[in-house]
C-alpha cells in the first residue's frame, strides 16, 4: 500500500518535517527551528512579577526573546487552566478579561525551579537558538512594532510609501532566498 505524503512534506525527514509553500522549513527562514520554551515555567515566572492575562503573557514572551519565541494561544491557555487546578495560579475577571496570579503554592514552585535551574525559561529559548537567528528575530519584531505604530499615527500619504517600501522589501528578500552560493 502506497501512502499519500503532505505536499509540503520534506522527504527523508519523518512524518512531522514541512517545508512552508515557499519551500522553507516551518519555523524559520532557511534553519532549524528555534527550540520551543518551556511554556509551564514561563507562565508562572511571568505571573512572580505581576499578574497578567494570556495575551499579555504570548506578548511578553514573544518580547523576552527578541521574537524567537511567540508561544501560540493554543499553548498557553490550556497552561494556565491546568496551573489553576494544580492550585499554583489563580485567576480574576476584570474588564472582561481573566486576569492570573500566583498562589503561595505557586509561589514555592517558581522559586524551587529557581534554585534548581537558575536561568529564565526565555533565557533557556535564547540561547538555545543560532545568533542570527535571534538576530532575525529581533529585527522582525522591532519592524513589526514599527508598522503597528504607522497604522495608528501615519496620514494616508506616508501609509502608501509605507506600503510600497514593505513591498519592496519583500520583493528583495526574495531575491536573497532566490540567490544560489
């Protein structure tokens, strides 16, 4: 029996390995993928510092590591309801958000993983991942804070030069990728 393989799929690299539509490994631009974080340990460092909601904690991450690492929604709400009945956090509406903070026992665990591992769960992500690879990924997310911020204070004439320098840059980037040593 002949199996049907995932369109994307990369031969020779197990089930899992996908190249993207544009012939890129999924993940990241040419490389391995960054290794993931350990979502549980980031949650409760975050919430030692103060409390947060879900969107407020993938944001922070994704900050911490320069962009290397930008937890999915899907990986962090499930986290913090599995925290909550652990007993290690809590969680409040307010304004029509649930806001999470530790409880004691949460407390007593951030500062065992302290003792134990002494490096923060971003840190770990960091400098797990190639050093223009981070590179990358803080220009990324400095260019994407840059385009959120001309959303909200550009007047129409600089959105279009905006526009057409995105363009441009894009076009560029693939003529990089296109480029053979």
């Amino acid at each position: 029996m002949h199996r049907r393989r995932h369109p994307y799929a990369m031969p020779g690299r197990g089930p899992r390995a996908f190249h993207n539509r544009h012939g890129m490994h999924r993940g990241g631009p040419g490389g391995p993928r960054a290794r993931r974080g350990d979502v549980r340990a980031a949650v409760l460092a975050l919430l030692a510092e103060e409390p947060k909601h879900g969107y407020e904690m993938i944001k922070e991450i994704e900050s911490r590591t320069d962009g290397v690492w930008k937890p999915s929604a899907g990986s962090i709400y499930p986290t913090l309801q599995m925290l909550e009945d652990e007993g290690l956090i809590t969680g409040i509406e307010e304004d029509g958000k649930r806001r999470f903070s530790l409880t004691d026992e949460g407390r007593k665990a951030v500062e065992e993983r302290s003792e134990t591992r002494g490096t923060l769960p971003w840190e770990e992500v960091r400098s797990g991942a190639p050093p223009e690879f981070a590179e990358l990924g803080r220009s990324v997310h400095q260019l994407r804070a840059a385009i959120t911020q001309a959303f909200h204070a550009a007047d129409e004439g600089q959105k279009v030069r905006i526009r057409e320098q995105l363009d441009e840059t894009r076009r560029a980037i693939y003529g990089i990728l296109s480029e053979k040593d």
